[in-house]
C-alpha cells in the first residue's frame, strides 16, 4: 500500500475513534462543572495518563529533541534530568494540598482556586486574563510542531495542516469538556508510550555500547558536555540544572497540570495517580534521547539545511520504514493534540468561570439568574476559546524560528506568576492577600522584563528559563517579606 494512502487511513481511524470518544464525553458533560472537572468519577489510571500525556506534548516529543540536537547533553540534562525532576517534585509536593483547598473551595480552575484561596476576585480576574493570553504562545507550538508532522506524512501544506489540526481539536473539545480530554488522552497516551519505546529503540545500541557522546563528540566536543559552552541557552550549571529545575517545578502550577487532582474519585487515589503518572513521564522523556541519536547517527542534516524544529520528522523518515513511520508518525500528532486539548479545557473553562461567573460576572449579568449565568459561562467559554484558535492559528502561520523558545518564554510568565501564590497558599496558613497579589504581578514583570531587554530590544539570546527563574525568585522573596512583615490582620486564613 502506498505510504501516504496508509497515512490517510491511519490518521481517518484515529479522528473517528477521538471523535467518537469526544461524543460519549459530551453525553456526560451537563454544566459548566463537568466540562471543567467532570463529574469526579474518574480513576487513577485514567487521570494518571491524562496528566502525563498532557504533560509530554509536541515540545516533549518534536521540538525539545531538535534542541538536544542543536546543544546535545546539556540540552538533554536541561529537560530530561532537571526538567523531569522538577515536575515530578512539583506534583508530589503540592497536589494533595492543592486537592484538598480545591475541594473545599469546589475550585473548577486555578485562578478560581486562588481567588476563593486569598479571598480575592481582583486576583482571580487577574490569573484568568494572564492564563488565557499566555497560553497562547505554547498553543502556537503545538500547532507548528503538529503541522510539520502532518505536512510530512499526509502531504498537506503547512497552511492547510495549520488550518485542520485548529479546527479538528478545538471542536471535539467544544463538544466534550474534561471527558473528552480525558477520554481522548487515554488513546493519545497509549500511543505515545509505544512510539516513545520504538523511537528510543532506534538508538539501544548505543547505550548498550555506550558509544553515543563518543559519536556526538566526534562532530563537536562540547556536544557531549554537561555543560555546552558554546550554546545560546545551556552555558552554565545556573541554567541547565537549577533554571531548568525550578521552572519545571512552577509549571506545574499550569491550569492543565495541578487542576488534574481534582478528577479523582476520592483522596486515596491521589498515590496511584501519582505513580502512574510518574512511570508513563519517564517514557515520554526517554524521547528526548533521539536527539542525540539523530546527531549521531545523520552528522549530514546540519549540512542538509534541517532546522531544530525539524530534526524529528527527518530522523523519523531515515530511521523507519515508509509504514512504521507514518503510524509513529500520526502518534505525534497525537501527542501534540492530547497538550493542546488540555490547555484548551482549562482557557475554556476560566473564560467561563473566572469572567462570567468571578468579578466581572457582576457588570457582565448583573441582572441574569444563577442559571442564566451558568448558561452564559457555558457560551462565552466556547467563544473565547473559538477566538483563541483564530488568534493561534495566526500566529502559527507565520510563527518564530525557535517556536519552542517562544513558547517557554510565554508559557514560564505564568510559572513566575503562579508559583509564589499557590505554593506559599497551601503551606502557610497567614499568607496576606495584598502581597500575595503583588508577588503575582512582580514575578513575570521581572521576567519580561529582562527577557525582553536582551531578546526583544536588544536582539539577543537568553533561554527564557533564566529569566523566569529570576521572576519566581523576586516572587518568592515579595511574599516571604509579606509573611514576616503582617503578623495577622490581612491574612487569609486556610
């Protein structure tokens, strides 16, 4: 059979079955509650592969590895050591407390969640309009990642790919809310982790011989160091392990990570979901390593014109038969679907519940029932996230060189923003709303602005991480001086 008719049929099958499950996820979706957090029927198995694969999008499975193949072991040390760690810790640490807030709260989002949290609508409005402008950027990603995938095997162009992957996700997720992210994801993951198995099977023998950082040295030294001098974005021990570390740690805190806690059929779950979750994360990371492996095994694609964007649709082409390629590469797209979907519920979800229904709800429908309201959330939920796509998809059409740093330079505003509030919001009972909402707004204040300085006005590099950690730093340090400067008065107690 003709590769790309097997493309066609493969990827038919795969929109029919998500379909069909986004279906069975809208049956069961009756108010705005189930669309955010279902209907709290779900088991760890279950949530536990939705976090993971929502978590390992396309910047885990196409763009993330052109970089290790751009800067190699540090690249590779930067996301898969530190950057895995940091997630990881990130959840163990605040998900039973973010679950048992969220419970009593009856929380359905994150800026919810700290709003009812410091007994603030200012801040609730405040995360909700950050969340949905800054979500943007790591839709963008998705988008271009997926549409170079799609292009590849389907023979789409890039605009046409653009324009199919915006409508075909934003659709399903119009119908179905969380069910159908969780539904669909449960497929997207388990094929993730059989592509992540095949991929990094391409390279076994080169960690059974242990002959790939010589393979990689052979081309550039400084490729096989923990530390790459010569790299634009992983130069230091500052930023490969300890940026890479604490932003990871905050991304956790993204609207489509730490509301997952909240699917859960009761607390005992929470340990299960949290293994599985963890296992299926350290798959998905092992993917990582086929940067390397394409730096090793193809030296001519630097030569050839292959940007870093691209190295993993080439390497998949060279390493796989026409067959095998496009079934590993129709679970990439999968991949970057199960993120975006993610993403899409919980902007969705926040235009809904935050606007509508927080601070704004009172000059937006100040005059509508409780039910009125709820419908009204419902719809302007689906409009905002209807703009979204328009908005991204734009975007994605004339996207940035390295969309991967765009997006983590979008994206970690929100890290700089959230980590303070919500960290110190589950662990210290008298944390004072006023500087609670100012270590919120000087933490990606710091961020930008040094970012921008060197990268936006000044025409340089700067790995957005360092920036971002900056900004969790001088978050973190506006609070801590809160907490010993207001012994009581303006606290919000837990």
């Amino acid at each position: 059979m003709d590769p790309k008719t097997l493309a066609w049929l493969a990827f038919g099958a795969y929109l029919v079955i998500t379909t069909g499950l986004a279906l069975v996820g809208m049956r069961k979706t009756k108010d705005l509650a189930g669309f955010a957090l279902g209907n709290g029927d779900m088991g760890p198995l279950l949530v536990g592969i939705t976090l993971a694969a929502a978590i390992a999008s396309t910047a885990t499975f196409v763009i993330n590895p052109g970089l290790v193949w751009m800067d190699g072991l540090a690249a590779l040390l930067h996301f898969g050591v530190a950057g895995a760690g940091g997630v990881t810790v990130g959840l163990v640490v605040l998900s039973k407390g973010f679950r048992r807030l969220g419970q009593e709260t009856r929380a359905l989002t994150l800026p919810h969640w700290i709003g009812a949290r410091y007994g603030s609508p200012g801040m609730r409005t405040y995360f909700a309009l950050l969340n949905l402008f800054l979500a943007i950027s790591f839709v963008v990603l998705i988008i271009k990642g997926s549409a170079l995938v799609m292009g590849a095997i389907l023979g789409l162009s890039y605009e046409g790919s653009v324009v199919f992957i915006v409508a075909f996700v934003f659709s399903y997720i119009l119908l179905g809310g969380t069910y159908a992210h969780a539904y669909t994801n449960s497929l997207q993951g388990a094929m993730m982790v059989l592509v992540a198995l095949a991929i990094v099977g391409t390279g076994a023998h080169y960690i059974v011989d242990g002959g790939l950082l010589d393979a990689v040295a052979a081309q550039d030294p400084n490729l096989a160091k923990p530390i790459n001098p010569a790299s634009l974005f992983y130069g230091s021990v500052w930023e490969v392990f300890v940026c890479g570390f604490v932003v990871s740690f905050g991304l956790v805190c993204q609207p489509h990570i730490l509301m997952k806690s909240l699917y859960l059929r009761s607390d005992r779950d929470l340990n299960a979901y949290l293994v599985v979750a963890a296992v299926i994360g350290v798959i998905f990371a092992s993917i990582l390593l086929a940067g390397l492996f394409a730096r090793a095994k193809f030296p001519g694609f630097a030569d050839a014109g292959v940007t870093p964007d691209a190295v993993m649709v080439a390497y998949i082409n060279q390493v796989f038969s026409p067959v095998v390629g496009v079934l590993i590469s129709v679970a990439l797209l999968a991949a970057g679907m199960s993120t975006m979907d993610g993403i899409l519920v919980g902007a969705s979800t926040i235009a809904g519940s935050d606007l509508v229904l927080g601070s704004l709800g009172s000059v937006l429908a100040k005059d509508k029932t409780d039910d009125e309201k709820q419908a009204l959330a419902l719809k302007l939920s689906r409009g905002i996230l209807i703009a979204m796509g328009v908005v991204s998809a734009l975007i994605a059409l004339d996207p940035p060189a390295l969309v991967g740093i765009f997006a983590q330079a979008g994206i970690y505003g929100l890290v700089a923003a959230s980590l303070a509030p919500v960290t110190f919001g589950i662990f210290v009972k008298r944390t004072p709303r006023a500087w609670a909402f100012a270590a919120a707004v000087v933490g990606p204040l710091v961020h930008f602005a040094h970012y921008g300085a060197i990268v936006w006005v000044g025409g340089g590099f700067l790995n957005p991480a360092v920036s971002a950690t900056e900004g969790v730093f001088a978050s973190i340090a506006v609070l801590t001086l809160g907490v010993l400067l207001t012994p009581s008065p303006d606290a919000a107690v837990a």
